[in-house]
C-alpha cells in the first residue's frame, strides 16, 4: 500500500513501510515507551523489537486519503500509561503530518507489555 499525495507539480507516493519507520522511530523517543512490540498471534507471545524492525510493531490503513496507525508497544514500569500514551499520539500525529503532508485521522495504541528499565 502507498499512500499518495498530490502536489502542484505532481504526484507523491509515499510506501507504508517509510511511514512505520519513521512513526516508530518518533514513538521510541517518547517518554516512557521501552520499545516496539512484536506480537505472534498464535502463541500469545510478545517481543520486544530492535531499533532497525521497529515498523514490525505498526499497522498503518489508508482510510479516506487518511492514515490510521495502531501501535504495539511495551512501556515502562512505574509510569503513568494515560500519559505516556497522549504523549506518544500527539508526538506522532504533529511529527508524521509534518514529515509526510498525509493528515493521520487516528492512532490506536495497544500496549503488550511493562518492562522495568535499569
């Protein structure tokens, strides 16, 4: 899937993947976000991904010439996840408009794991 956007002096195609990229690597900077999800379905297990597979822990539709992203990620232990989850939407929602010119209509957040940082 690409997402497209027009121009004055054309067409844009921009492939979803480079938008996880770069989503992910907006939310890893948020406070209180340990890291990326990976979640197998059929086993139930969770994973934290490394920097360079983070995208593995987006799904990103096109709905409408909008993007809707969901997230799959683990927070820290001892933070509040009320706030760090506001913090991630509003990061990401001002950062991937801003990078891409795309309106993101919603981002979903389901939070797969606490890990106690050191």
């Amino acid at each position: 899937m690409k997402s497209s956007v027009d121009t004055h002096m054309g067409s844009i195609q921009i492939d979803k993947s480079v938008i996880a990229q770069y989503a992910g690597t907006v939310a890893n900077e948020c406070f209180g976000i340990v890291g990326m999800a990976s979640v197998n379905a059929k086993e139930g297990l969770v994973r934290i991904l490394k920097k360079e597979n983070v995208y593995h822990g987006i799904n990103i539709k096109n709905q409408n010439g909008k993007l809707v992203l969901d997230f799959h990620v683990i927070v820290a232990y001892g933070v509040s996840i009320l706030a760090v989850t506001e913090n991630l939407i509003s990061n990401v929602k001002y950062k991937v408009e801003n990078y891409t010119g795309l309106e993101v209509e919603k981002i979903n957040i389901f939070v797969e794991g606490v890990r106690v940082i050191d």
